[in-house]
C-alpha cells in the first residue's frame, strides 16, 4: 500500500503521524512512507518499535501543548512544527 492508495494528493509532504508505533498509526504510516517524509511521535505505552516502518523517522516522546507541538523525549525538547510551551 502506498499514499497513492491513500489519498492521490499526499506526496512529497514532511507528515508527523502521533501514535505510529500502535496498531493503526503504523498502517497509516506505512501507507505514506513511499511517497512522504515521515516522523512518527510514539511514547510506546501501547505501541512497539516493530511496528514503526523502517523509512519512517521515529521519535519516543509524548506531544502536547496549545499553540504547537511540544514533544518531549528524555529531557531533550522536539518543537514540531516551531513553537512549544511545556518544558521537560
């Protein structure tokens, strides 16, 4: 499966798919990774690393925060897309 199968308009995007290391997040993401540049956020609480497609660029973190992505990973801050207002 790939995006075309998706959606014909989802190519050559940078897409952050949360939760891609569950179940349905990593089908979504392994449906967009032929075509797209993908960063999946996934704390693992319920997912697993086998799950997350081998192009895709992972990162264990939760994300939260109001005006913006904030996602945190082991102290270390990851703003997505700019601006974040929880500090780790």
């Amino acid at each position: 499966m790939n995006a075309d199968d998706v959606c014909p308009l989802i190519s050559g995007k940078r897409i952050l798919v949360t939760g891609g290391a569950g179940f349905i997040g990593s089908h979504i993401a392994d449906a967009l990774v032929a075509d797209n540049e993908v960063v999946i956020v996934d704390n693992l609480s319920t997912g697993s690393l086998e799950n997350v497609p081998v192009d895709a660029e992972f990162v264990e973190g939760e994300c939260t925060g109001s005006r913006g992505y904030g996602c945190c990973n082991g102290g270390r801050r990851h703003c997505l897309p700019s601006r974040c207002d929880r500090k780790c």
